[in-house]
C-alpha cells in the first residue's frame, strides 16, 4: 500500500500510532492474507500501545479467528505487566468477549474473563462492556448467565437489551424473549429498531405466534422498517402457515439471495415440495444460492426425499461434492459437511437406493461420526432391512439415544414389538455400559410396542418410567397420546378417559385414538359423544376419526347414525371416502341385515370412488362375510363372482362361499365349490393366527 511505504520512507512505520492506523487499512483493504500482513506490521513494532493491541485483536475476532485473538490477549495481559502503557482497555475487553462468543463450547473462558474485568474495575458501570458480556453468554448458551447480567446492569441501552433478546431466541426460549420485548417498548419506553423488529420476528416465527407477528409488522410498517425486514417478515408468516402474506411480502424482492432462500426454507417447512422444484427451475443462476448458503442444501435433500426424485438428488449430490473441492466454500462447508452428508443418506434411502446411502457413510470412514450412523441405521429400516439394521446396529462404535430409539421403532414397524421392548430393556440393564436415559420419542415407540402385545402390565411399567424420568412428558401431546392408545388397545377405558382429560394439549390424532379405543370396545355411545366434544371444540376431524366413529356404529349396530356420519364426512367436512370407510359402512349394513342396499352402495362405489383400483376387495369380503350370518345365497354368490375377479381373493371368496351354502344346508354346492378350488390350485392358504400375552 502506498501509505505504508510513504510511512516506511519516513521512519514511521514502527511508531505504534501510524502502525495502528496501516493496521487498520489492511484489515479492511480486502487484499488477500491481508490480516497476515497486518500481523506481520504488529510485530515490528517494538513498544506496543494499547490502541495496537486492540486494533489487531479486534481484527482476529472479527475474521471469525478467535484462538489468535485470544493467544494476543493473553500476551497482552503478560507485556502489560511491564509496560503500562499496554494494559487492555474496555475495547480490547469487548473484542475479546466477541472472540469467545465465536467458539460457544468454551463458556468457561468468558467466565474467567468476566471475573477478569470485574477485579479490573470495568464493571459494573461500563454499559459497552456488559452489553458484550451479556451477548457472549448468550451465544455460549449459558441464558440465565446473561440474564442474571443483564438484570445486575444500572444502565441500559438499546443494543443491551436487543442483546438479551437475541440471545433468549437463539438459546429456544422465545417466549422469554417475547416477553422482554414487551416489557422493553411498552414499560421501559425504548423505541426499537430494526434488529430489534428482525429478532422479535424470528421468536414469532419460532412459536407461530401470528398475533405477535402481524402486530410486529404493523409497527415495521409505519416506523419504515418493513423493506429492511422483508425477509424476517416472510419468514415469520412461512413458519406460522400464512403462504399468501410470505407471497406478498416478498413483491419486489425476486432477485434478492437472501429472499429466495427464505422462499425455499418456507416452502419445505409448508411441504410444499412440488413448488421448490418449479421455484428452483425458474431460477437463472441456482447455483448462487448453494455458494451463497450451504444450508440450503438439506431442504433441498428432504425435497428430493419427499418425491422420490433420485436423479435431481445426485445432481444436487455432485455440486456438493464440487463445492467441497472448491477452494472459496471448502472452509465454510467444513462445519456443515456431517449435516449434509446425513441429509445426502436420508435422500438414498427414501428414494430406495441404499448402496448410494452407503457410499456417502463409507466415504468417511474411518472418521466416526454418530449422526452417519444413525442415518444408515435409519435407511435400512426405512427399506425393510430389520436384519442389516441390527447388525449396523450391533457394531456402531456409539450409540446414542438416537440410534437406540431408531432401531426400536425399526422392530415395532416389522411388527416385532417384544424385539423393542427387549431393546429397551437392554438399554436400561447398562450391559453395553449405557447410561442414557429414553427421550420421550423412545417412551413413544415402546408404548406403541405395548399397545400392538396388548401388554397392559409392561405398559403400566413405562408409564411409571415416564413419570419417575420425564415429569414434564403430559405436556407433550405424542406421549399423551401414545399412552392413551396403548391403555384403550388393553381394555382400560376407565384409565384411558382419566389420562385423556388429564391432557393439557390435545390434537385431532389425540382425540382420534380416544374414540376409536371406546369404539372397539363396544361403548358406541361414549365414542360417538367424544366425537361430538371433539367437534364443539373446533378440531377438524380427519380420515381416520371417520374409522373410528362408523366403527362405533358399526359394532352397535347404529346404522341411521353410521349413515348420517357417512355424508357428514364428504359434504361437511370435504373428506373422500376411501376403502376402509366403505368395509364399515357395508360392515354396519351387512350386520343389521340390509345386504340389498349393501350391494347397490358396493356397485355404485366401483362405478365411482374406486374405479382407480384402490380397493383391495375387504370390503366385498365384509359383504360376504353378512351374506353367510344371514343365509342370503343369491347376494353371496354374486359377491363371490366378483371376489374371485381379483386372484389374491380367490382362496377367501371359495371359503366364504362355502360357508354361506353350509348354513343354507346346501352341502352339495359346499362340495362343488371346494372341489374347484383344489382343481384351480388355490386350496394353499395360511393358517390363523392368535396371540394373548400372560403375566408370569
């Protein structure tokens, strides 16, 4: 640079107040190994101030370079001892804490700082220094230390207090955040600016809290914030489902980087799959966005994993591998390769290719990483390799709560639940010398695993479990759920309706479970009674509350009732009948003896719902099977025609029918028809099956 060789021409360059200053024009002169450069100036000069100290330190943090900057305060901290002159002043504090606050897995650095400054005599009192500490502790993770701080603090100003807000969002805790928000506009009286709007916007986002959010963006509106917060904006109303305000906002904005990949983001967490792939297609230069953010990367992955497009998947798989060999991105990639990479093995998997998912695991080994593991351990399940999943399973080097969980519901989905609930007591036992405690996913799939066994009495264990390891599990509305599920599949409705009342969050699959468990049971009228509080309360039912309710009146024999509930489903609720609604209104029907307009319903379905082939013929076989309680033979042969159309119904229709002629007494129809069969080759069939579990 010219100044620094006019300064050199004039003696000047050691002086540590024009070194400062050349400092200071090579950090922000852009040049490459300009820092380097800098450093190399610092070291020159012989007696160094402390406005040299601060400048470089601050220059290592600021590049996202903390060890050097604190290696400099530490060298600092021992020239100060003998030099006066170089003793850290607030900025070199302040610099510092950034530098820690860039490396969040060493909060006990900033800790022994803190003590540092308080011994030096900066706090209390210096709003610059506590404000730095109070965000240091913050994206360390440690919030109650920043509040405790914060709270401690006689003066306050606005980046303090956008500070504790920030971090409250970053650390989870939103509604913290919210909170203080409120309490620093509307008690404190501090008129918040832009950061401050973008932060309170991404709490809104995170708690879909929509109220808040439009009220935030009212405010933006008319304090001329709203252009600068475009993007904190959309991003709140993607998160809170309100696709068409994210639309609007965005007006104006379509070439902005920044704005498509809050699009994307918005547009996946919506599952909106279809729509990211036209958006991506209609873009000139798509790959900016992979350079620009490599995060980006994972919900395209999950887009290709939703729809099952394996080629797009690879392409995006080989401009990873591009990116990772390019010099510009590999540093930025490093620390997001592992999320990436997992994301690449759940793309494989779902799109069945599983050699794929395998090569990206084995690329890098021998490097362990768990979050690898569990992602192979989850395609193989996935894909229905129960077997290669145990023994992935069985040589992972470490299990996490994760990878014990995965290959519990890997056996419950196989339908080997004593297989996950012998799991689940391994990892209890500490033979593999684990200590980890189930989350409430893994208490989930084990009640699951209970409720197929029918196993009141292990599920009564677990639910002692829960409570004695979870004392907050009620408020989560899956494990609520899955206990109701499991006590109403075991016959405890008593104990099924006081845990369902317990609930202090329920949803239409919680309210679901609780109806149809009162509906096999029989209790007709307390399911159907459930389903109308379901209703009063606002909750949309859904498919399978339809199951639930017309098996109600199924097993009851409500058939004006089963009917009415019928229409209610399409003209109401807007819902498409699909195979199982038919089987238990022919089911209803059959039952109470009305097997002619069972039959017109049957052949008016097949015209019209299921001329696309998705029945698979149960609900004929239920047809047939009130043909034979009522000894109706016209009606039941003609449902045997149509039974014995389909080939994997052939050997269900011969015995069905056969059955209908034994009760009639027609036995020399009986054997005509078992005669055929035999003949046609279909007498092989599988014997039933009945499983009871004993308490020993």
């Amino acid at each position: 640079m010219s100044r620094h060789a006019w300064f050199i021409k004039l003696g000047l360059d050691t002086s540590p107040v024009y070194a400062t200053k050349l400092v200071a024009d090579y950090v922000i002169s852009g040049i490459p190994n300009s820092i380097s450069i800098a450093h190399q100036l610092f070291d020159q000069v012989p007696q160094k101030d402390t406005p040299l100290w601060t400048s470089i330190i601050s220059a290592y943090a600021r590049s996202n370079q903390p060890h050097k900057a604190l290696h400099l305060f530490s060298c600092m901290l021992h020239q100060s001892q003998s030099n006066p002159d170089a003793r850290p002043n607030h900025f070199v504090f302040t610099a510092v804490a950034r530098a820690i606050a860039s490396t969040p897995q060493h909060p006990s650095l900033g800790q022994t700082l803190h003590a540092h400054i308080v011994k030096s005599g900066y706090i209390p009192g210096n709003v610059i220094v506590e404000t730095a500490f109070v965000d240091l502790y913050a994206k360390c993770w440690v919030a109650e230390c920043a509040r405790k701080l914060f709270d401690e603090m006689s003066n306050r100003n606005l980046v303090t207090w956008n500070a504790m807000i920030s971090g409250y969002v970053q650390n989870g805790q939103e509604c913290q955040g919210l909170e203080l928000f409120y309490r620093m506009k509307c008690r404190e009286l501090y008129v918040p600016d832009e950061y401050s709007v973008a932060t309170v916007l991404s709490g809104c986002a995170y708690v879909q809290d929509l109220l808040l959010g439009v009220q935030v963006h009212g405010y933006a509106f008319v304090s001329g914030f709203e252009s600068s917060c475009r993007n904190s904006l959309a991003n709140m109303y993607f998160y809170c489902g309100r696709l068409a305000s994210a639309e609007k906002v965005f007006v104006g904005s379509e070439r902005n980087l920044v704005s498509k990949l809050v699009k994307i983001r918005g547009y996946v967490f919506n599952h909106m799959y279809a729509d990211v792939v036209k958006y991506i297609l209609s873009m000139e230069n798509a790959v900016e966005i992979f350079v620009a953010d490599q995060t980006i990367f994972v919900p395209l992955l999950t887009t290709c994993a939703k729809m099952h497009l394996l080629n797009v998947g690879k392409q995006i798989h080989g401009l990873f591998i591009t990116l990772v060999d390019s010099c510009s991105t590999a540093d930025s990639l490093k620390e997001s390769r592992v999320i990436i990479s997992s994301a690449l093995m759940d793309m494989y998997s779902k799109c069945s290719d599983i050699g794929k998912a395998r090569k990206v695991f084995e690329s890098w080994l021998p490097e362990q990483h768990v979050p690898l593991w569990n992602s192979l351990l989850s395609g193989f399940i996935h894909n229905e390799l129960i077997e290669a999943a145990k023994a992935l399973f069985e040589n992972m080097p470490e299990k996490t709560i994760v990878s014990w969980t995965t290959m519990m519901t890997g056996y419950v989905q196989k339908d080997l639940p004593q297989e996950g609930l012998n799991l689940l007591a391994k990892m209890y036992s500490g033979k593999e010398g684990s200590t980890l405690e189930g989350n409430c996913l893994t208490f989930v799939v084990a009640l699951e695993a209970c409720a197929r066994l029918t196993d009141l009495n292990k599920g009564k264990q677990i639910h002692a479990k829960i409570i004695r390891a979870l004392p907050d599990a009620y408020d989560n509305v899956a494990v609520g759920t899955a206990l109701v599920d499991m006590y109403s599949k075991s016959g405890n409705l008593c104990y099924t309706l006081r845990l369902f009342d317990a609930m202090e969050e329920k949803n239409v699959v919680s309210w679901t479970s609780a109806i149809m468990g009162f509906a096999i049971h029989g209790f007709a009228s307390q399911a159907l009674e459930l389903f109308q509080r379901m209703v009063n309360m606002g909750i949309m039912p859904n498919e399978v509350t339809f199951i639930a309710v017309l098996s109600a009146c199924s097993h009851c024999g409500l058939v004006d009732e089963g009917m009415q509930y019928f229409t209610q489903m399409r003209k109401r609720y807007g819902l498409m009948p699909e195979e199982e609604h038919y089987t238990c209104l022919i089911d209803l029907l059959g039952r109470n003896g009305r097997l002619e307009e069972a039959w017109n319903l049957v052949e008016g379905m097949e015209e019209n719902d299921l001329s696309d082939g998705r029945s698979t013929g149960a609900i004929w076989a239920a047809l047939l099977g009130a043909c034979q309680l009522h000894g109706n033979i016209e009606i039941g042969k003609k449902v045997a025609v149509k039974m014995m159309e389909r080939e994997k119904q052939i050997s269900t229709a011969s015995v069905a029918l056969s059955n209908v002629y034994a009760a009639a007494g027609m036995w020399n129809e009986v054997y005509g028809v078992r005669e055929s069969w035999r003949k046609e080759g279909h007498a092989i069939a599988e014997p039933g099956l009945s499983r009871i579990c004993t308490q020993s």
